[in-house]
C-alpha cells in the first residue's frame, strides 16, 4: 500500500525490516553477489580484457573471487583501504588477454 506520509512510510519499512531481518540479509546477499559479478565483468570488458577461446566470465570470475594470494608475489591480498594488497586482475594490453591475479603493487610494476 502505497503511503503519501513519508515518516509513515519510514516506519512501516522499519517494522517490517525488523519483522523479516533473515529474509532481508539473504536477499541483499544474493543480489550483491549476482550484481557483483555483472559489475566487475562490465569493468573487464571496458578496460580492455578479453576472453581466450574456451574461456568464459563465470570461470574467470570465480578464479578471481577464490584467489587469496598474489600470483606473483604470494602477498595475501588485503582491504582496498590498503592499495598495495589490493586484488587485481591483470592483463596482457596488447592482446586483452588475461594473465593473472596478482596485487595492486605487481600489476603497476610488471613489464608491460
């Protein structure tokens, strides 16, 4: 029921979060998760990263999302609050092609 009275509106969305905060917490967990992966898949495509034959997103994305550690280096990969730990994943600029996970520090200072 739509309600014109805002702080109405307010306080019924606050007693039905209450009333259903499981229910809420799993949706937005599944719709970050399926957003997530449209979103970085959106970033690769645009910066230039592509897809070798045999290889898809989905794959290439849950690689990502399991690498723990620098491909490179072996520094566990921190929080983007610290940019050297940061996850990235690197690629070839020529071809699109992608090479690795490795971190922030690695990916500015490997050979183009």
């Amino acid at each position: 029921m739509p309600y014109k009275d805002p702080e109405k509106k307010n306080e019924y969305n606050r007693i039905y979060y209450q009333k259903n905060k499981e229910k809420e917490k799993q949706r937005a967990q599944k719709y970050k998760k399926e957003n997530d992966f449209a979103t970085r898949k959106y970033k690769w495509e645009s910066r230039g990263i592509k897809l070798r034959s045999g290889e898809d997103w989905e794959s290439i994305y849950i690689y990502y999302t399991i690498c723990d550690h620098c491909e490179q280096c072996g520094v566990k990969f921190g929080t983007a609050a610290n940019r050297n730990n940061s996850k990235n994943l690197d690629h070839d600029h020529s071809t699109g092609f992608v090479r690795a996970v490795v971190c922030w520090d690695c990916n500015i200072h490997r050979i183009r």
